[in-house]
C-alpha cells in the first residue's frame, strides 16, 4: 500500500505526534543554500490545494500495476519521493549523498513530513531510495513540469500574459569513459565472459570455470598494449622496430578476443534460451575485433558514422561545438526553450539531429503546452535554407503563429537586412543571451552529466533535471520577495 503523505491527516486522520505541517515549516528566508530554495519551492507547491490535487493525480501513476494502493507492505509516500527526487537532480546529488541528506538534514525531513517523534532514528536504505526514484517516468515527469511552469506564472507573474521566449542547445553528457576501440574492446570481452560464465553455472555446462582469472589475464594485455608508444626517434630503424612491436602485441590482444568471442558464441548456440544481453556483448566484441583490426594492421581510417563511444550508453555521441579549452564532449545535444522569468517551457534530447533539424519541432510541442508564447529567439545554427517549394525554418514556425527572431546565415538579402534592423528584432537578440544563463542553472541542477545508467533512464533523468531546476527557480523567486518584504519593513520602522 502506498499514501500521500501518511502523516498530514490524510483520510480524516489526525497530524501524527512528532510531524509538522508541511505549509507551516519554516525556512529560513536569509538561506541562500540550494536546498532551502528547493524546498521553498516544494512547500509552495504543497501550500497550493489545486495544485497539489493535480500532482497528487499524476504521481498516483507511480504505483505499479500489479501494486495494491490500500492492501498490503506500506511502501514510500509519493509526496516523499517527489521530494527526495527534486532535491537529487536540483542539488545534483548522488544516490548515497541523497540518502546521508534525508537521514539527518532536519528541514527536508520536516517538509518530508516524517514523524521526528517516532521515526527520528529511523534511516532510509539506499536501494529503497533507489527504486522508488525509478519509479518515475520521462511522461510522469513532464506533465508535473507543465503544472509547476503553469503555476509559477500565475502565483508570481499573474500579469504577465505573453511569453517571450528563446531556445538553444548544449551537450548532455553521458556518464562514460573516453573512448578507444581498444579499451572498448576490453570492456566487451569483460561483459561476455562475465555473462557467459553466469550462464554457464546455471545451465551446468563445462569450460567457464576460469573465466575471472581468463578477464584479468586479458586486461593485463590492455595494459601493456595501452602503455605502448610509438618512437619519436630520428631513426627510421628504430621506429620501424616499434612499429613491429606494437603491431605484434596487437596481433596477440585481437587472438585472445577472438579466443573468447568463439567460446562465447559456442555457449549461445547450446542456450536453451535466448539472452538478449548476451547476444548484444558478443556483437560488441565482433564489431571492435574487426575495427581494430582494420585501424591498426590494414592501415584504413575508420569512418565516425561506424564507431560506437561506449557498449553501455550507446547513445553517446562525440560532440565538438568548437567552445574554448573543450576539444570534444561525450554525450547527446539537448535542445531547451526558456521564457522571460527563466522557467524552462520544454526539452528535446537530439539523437542524431542538429540544431536546425529541431527549430520547428520544439515550438509546435511547446505552443501545444503553452498557448501564449508571443515569439521566439534563435541563433543562426537553427536556420535552414529554403527547400523546393521555398519553405524553411523561419517561414514554418511564423506559420505556427510566433514571431520567430531567427537570423539568416551568411550573406543577408534584402528582406533579410530589413526584417533583422525591427526594433523588437533587435531586443530579442539583445536579450538571447540570457538563455546561456539558463542552461549554465541547467547544468547545475543535474544537466550536466546523467548520473543514471542505461539509455532507457537517459530521457526521465533530463526531464527530472529540467522540473527540479523549475522547481528551484520558484523557491528563488519567492524567497528574493520575502526578503524584499523585510527590507521594506525596516525601512518604514
């Protein structure tokens, strides 16, 4: 069974002993730490019943099908885990600082509503925390941060009918290690013996009894093939002969894989069942042996639509926006539309699109979400040129019904020129930049680097990140307003 909140006096109950009313915690207003504006946040969310309603309907999705809500283990209340998750991604927190946090930090579990009476002892584990935070889904996610963006405008911007917004992209990394076809091999040939030797124990066929010890032999030739060098000697001999060298120890690392790939690929022929996993690493394997192969002893460049950055977040491109002191980073593009307040309206993770691919989607979905959004500001990467029937990115958001401040790329025409000297041309762009601003928050509140592992958490973990950071940004805002509040008084005192 799984409640709201069991300690507000849901259902008719009366307040638990030792648990406070989450409307009535107090937070101090001089706190300029993360956590007391998040909080501040959640607690004006929870103060709001309409609100509140709304939330409690989207989180009820939380509960597993197979899941009684009234019979019976009690598990974790929902207003509990959505605030262990808004505080993981805002503060962008690891699981085990999470855990530390809500065991002793006296305010969040206040606004958690535990009862500090009878449960001041009692400590969460980490692996509860765990899957009740993945219980949350990417579709979860998104319609609770349209109701936070919604209510963010109405209880502190109630005047303010349009919205001017502006849209840009950055790197989302993913949580991987560089990237060399040899080390990517190595990790390959890790999973196929480890999995194949669990496999192998279950289904009580011979010859994987020596797999650890087969894994670390292995990675010892790694290493000695990872340490080799090429000579930078005058000596044309002598680089010759290193070149032998390395060349031979690679000869000796691709035998020992192919070694392992054949045992593995003869113990998925005798599986009574299909492993999918298994399948997937022995595929991994092949295609790195063959990469290597190819680089290194036949001399060909291999293309980059062919390489694969990491066997356990595939989705990890190598990105190079030509930013100083980054060479390159690791991840996936994710496109964010902001507004005036900085609330961030809506997000696309890019697999495999640029910037220009993405202009005309982002605005559709996010007029769907918002109906009031006035205009919109790019940079040049989002404009496209015109296609056959002289169609292109500014003509087809305009038709959408926003006024798009899209600057042309390279030589402007006429119409150009005359369109980009409009006096609100000219402010949109001057106020564009703001929007580096939100995506530098953005990286503070859990966007810089996905924490969680596997592709399917990749999307829910930035769609957490980005309603944490809304969330955040209402605290702000609330808790600058209270202190102006106190100024005013002591200056009429």
């Amino acid at each position: 069974m799984r409640q709201f909140t069991s300690t507000q006096g849901e259902l008719g109950k009366n307040l638990l002993l030792g648990a406070t009313l989450i409307e009535d915690v107090w937070l101090d207003p001089n706190c300029r730490d993360e956590i007391t504006k998040t909080l501040r946040g959640l607690q004006e969310i929870y103060r709001n019943k309409p609100l509140l309603e709304e939330i409690k309907r989207i989180l009820n999705k939380l509960q597993p099908d197979n899941v009684s809500a009234l019979e019976g283990r009690k598990g974790m209340d929902l207003w509990v885990i959505f605030v262990l998750v808004s505080l993981r991604l805002s503060c962008n927190w690891d699981l085990d600082k999470l855990k530390s946090c809500f065991d002793n930090h006296h305010k969040i579990r206040e606004l958690a509503g535990v009862d500090l009476f009878c449960d001041a002892e009692r400590v969460t584990g980490r692996q509860t925390i765990h899957d009740n935070l993945n219980l949350f889904t990417k579709e979860i996610t998104e319609e609770i941060n349209t109701l936070v963006v919604s209510f963010g405008h109405k209880f502190l911007f109630p005047n303010e009918k349009e919205l001017l917004t502006r849209c840009d992209s950055f790197v989302f990394e993913t949580n991987v290690h560089f990237p060399t076809d040899l080390n990517l091999l190595k990790d390959s040939v890790r999973k196929i013996l480890t999995i194949g030797n669990r496999l192998a124990t279950f289904y009580k066929l011979p010859g994987w009894r020596e797999a650890l010890s087969l894994n670390k032999k292995f990675h010892r030739l790694y290493n000695d093939l990872s340490r080799m060098r090429h000579s930078t000697s005058a000596n044309e001999k002598k680089k010759e002969h290193r070149r032998l060298e390395i060349v031979d120890s690679t000869r000796n690392y691709l035998k020992t894989a192919l070694a392992h790939l054949c045992k593995a690929k003869d113990l998925y022929l005798h599986l009574k069942e299909d492993d999918s996993d298994f399948k997937l690493y022995i595929d991994y394997t092949e295609l790195f042996i063959n990469q290597i192969q190819r680089r290194v002893l036949e001399g060909e460049t291999i293309h980059p639509d062919e390489k694969i950055y990491s066997i356990f977040e595939p989705q990890t491109e190598w990105i190079c926006k030509g930013k100083a002191g980054i060479r390159q980073e690791l991840g996936v593009k994710v496109c964010v539309i902001e507004d005036q307040f900085g609330f961030i309206l809506n997000h696309h993770i890019m697999n495999g699109q640029q910037d220009n691919d993405v202009a005309v989607q982002m605005v559709s979905d996010t007029k769907k979400l918002f109906n009031n959004i006035k205009s919109v500001s790019f940079d040049k990467g989002f404009y496209s040129k015109p296609d056959k029937d002289g169609r292109n990115n500014l003509t087809q958001i305009q038709a959408l019904g926003v006024e798009a401040h899209l600057p042309v790329k390279g030589r402007r025409n006429k119409e150009a020129q005359i369109r980009e000297s409009q006096p609100e041309f000219i402010a949109a762009r001057k106020q564009h930049p703001a929007v580096e601003s939100a995506i530098n928050a953005l990286e503070s509140h859990g966007f810089n680097r996905c924490l969680d592992k596997g592709p399917e958490h990749f999307d829910r973990y930035a769609a957490l990140a980005v309603t944490a950071s809304n969330i955040h940004n209402i605290g702000a805002k609330i808790r600058a307003r209270e202190l102006e509040i106190e100024r005013r008084k002591k200056i009429s005192a």
